[in-house]
C-alpha cells in the first residue's frame, strides 16, 4: 500500500498524508488523526510513525466513530460534506476534552456486521458512535450484539432498543411550515429527496402535519425529487418547474444541498429568489451564508449532537450501566434572505 491508497482511502491529497506521518503542520489535528487512524485500519504504519515506537492505545481510550459508506448520503467523500464535518469537528474536540481518543472508519454499508467485528476483533473500543444518518433499522439491529456502548447518532428508530442521539427532525419540517405560514404563504412547494432516510421522512411528515393545522394541503405539481447531496442545478427540476402553469410562492427543501440546488435551478430559468420564490432549507450547512441570495433554513445544532452522544458514551463507560435512551435535539429557523412575506406581487 502507498501514500496515493492511503489518500484515496481517507479522501485528502496526497501532500496531507504526508504532513501527517511526518507529524508537521499544515493540516488541522482531526485531519491528522483522520488519516493516521485510516492508515492503521488498513494495516500500513508509515516509517516515521514506527520510529516514534509509541505505545499502543489501550482499548478503554478508545471511542469508534463509525460511518456507512453507500452511492446516496454517507458517500466516500461524506467528510468534505459540511453538515458531517463540522459534526466530526465537534466530535473530536469533546473527545479530546474527555481524555479518550477518537477513532474514525468507513465501513461498507452492505457488510457493516462483519467489518465492525472485525475493527473490534483488531483492536476493542470502549464504546462506538455509529453515524445512522441513512442505516435502515435492520442494519443497526444487526450489530447491537458486537458492542455492549453503541451510541447511534443522526437517526431514530423507536423500535429499536438501542440508544439514539438524533436531531428532531419532525420539529423541524413543522417550523418550516409554520414559517412560511406566517409569511403569508399559501402555494407552498416541496423539493424532496429521491432517496428516501428517516430524517427526511420525518421532516416530510412535520411539514405536512403545519400545513395540515392551518387548513392547506399539499399540490402534487409543487412536489419535486431531486439528488439530496448536489449543489448545482439540476435538469430534471429545472425541466419540471420550467412546464408548471402557474408557480408555488415558496419551496420547502429537505435539506441545504436541495435548497442551494432549487435556487441556481430558479436562477437559470430566470426566476427571482425570493422576489418570485421563497426558498427554505435545512441544516444551517456553512453554504447556506455563501449562495445568494443567503439562505433561510432550519438550524441543526451539531455541537449539541455532538455533547450529548460522547456524554452518554462516557457515563456508559464510568457507571458501567448500559441502559438504552433516545434523544432528540430540537430545531430552529434561522432567518436569511432567500424568504419573504407573501404578497400579491410576488
């Protein structure tokens, strides 16, 4: 294995592998880490790691962050993505803070079972962070029996007896709706994703429960999928918007990625946001303060995601008590410039 696989195997260029095993600077310590944990799950130790002959962690300082990697949320790449790494920012710096060490792995979502037996066979954790975002319930019953401390993080399934830490996001769809409500808006479209994950579902059910309070129902020619995780326009949305008769005032989008993507779609048909459309999001990602016009979206505070999961590990691990819990982190609107209040000439 050379420096070229232990790049592509962590997503960073080849010139931030090689600030890491050489332990200069230049690269941010998560990264660093990052990289030095990709490299050791995959069985290389860089030469200047070896001289250092350090000790080997011991199994009780160790937390394993754990992501399923598949073609549609949790990609290859899903570190670069903002929602997940300022998640993996906070992350790393309460663990830090807590004295343990932060393992990270990728693992493919069709043998999660079997690869996470076989990191804990390799080298046992004092409890794993399983990021659920787009695990189905059968996949996390799968594997509830490898570890005895398993937080899962970014889902909900209230089913499972296992403990969740995960947004509200059935909050957030409903302040959605009531947001757009209260500007006067009454035509309301819905830009969804075509891949169907619990947060989304729960957010589609919130949304429709406001819109359902206030005596509106949803038009099926405003309901819209698209890619959840692309940032540019999309043909297939713009094609559909571009043949309705008649325009919704306001979009509501899943998350960030489908709003950003809704307002250059809107842009390049010549449609104003949000003179002609309001368009709201989902997340509060860093994109959100850069696309013009700024974006008006639902706040996810990852930093309480965050706090809550490594608290819950780390009382697991100091009482030794195991008990299942399900948390949820309530949501708010962050108000930009994409929306306005409804008039008639909008």
């Amino acid at each position: 294995m050379k420096i070229d696989d232990i790049a592509k195997l962590a997503g960073v260029s080849k010139s931030a592998v090689s600030l890491a095993f050489n332990n200069k600077p230049g690269i941010s310590q998560q990264t660093k880490e990052h990289i030095l944990h990709t490299a050791a799950m995959h069985g290389y130790t860089p030469r200047s790691v070896k001289k250092r002959n350090e000790t080997p962690l011991k199994k009780n300082h160790i937390i394993r962050f754990v992501a399923c990697k598949n073609t549609d949320v949790i990609t290859d790449q899903y570190e670069s993505q903002p929602f997940f790494s300022e998640l993996l920012n906070h992350l790393t710096d309460i663990v830090r803070e807590t004295g343990y060490t932060l393992a990270i792995s990728s693992i493919d979502i069709h043998d999660l079972a079997n690869e996470l037996l076989q990191l804990e066979t390799d080298q046992e954790s004092a409890g794993i962070l399983l990021l659920g975002t787009d695990l189905p319930f059968e996949k996390i019953e799968e594997i509830k029996s490898i570890h005895h401390n398993i937080i899962v993080l970014d889902t909900l399934f209230e089913a499972s007896n296992m403990s969740f830490v995960s947004i509200n996001n059935f909050l957030g769809g409903f302040q959605a709706g009531e947001f757009l409500y209260r500007l006067g808006h009454r035509k309301i479209g819905f830009i969804k994703s075509n891949t169907r994950i619990y947060n989304f579902s729960k957010r589609e059910a919130g949304f429709l429960h406001s819109l359902e309070r206030n005596g509106l129902s949803l038009n099926g020619t405003y309901v819209f999928e698209v890619q959840p995780m692309q940032v540019l326009a999309q043909e297939s949305l713009k094609q559909s918007i571009a043949s309705l008769k008649s325009l919704p005032s306001a979009f509501f989008c899943e998350n960030d990625y489908m709003a950003i993507s809704t307002i250059k779609s809107l842009h390049e048909l010549g449609i104003k946001v949000p003179e002609q459309i309001s368009v709201l999001g989902f997340d509060n990602i860093y994109e959100a303060n850069i696309i013009s016009p700024e974006l008006t979206t639902v706040q996810v505070r990852k930093d309480i995601l965050a706090k809550l999961a490594i608290e819950k590990l780390v009382n697991n691990m100091a009482n030794q008590i195991h008990e299942a819990t399900q948390s949820l982190v309530n949501t708010e609107i962050i108000e930009r410039n994409s929306c306005i209040a409804y008039t008639a000439s909008n």
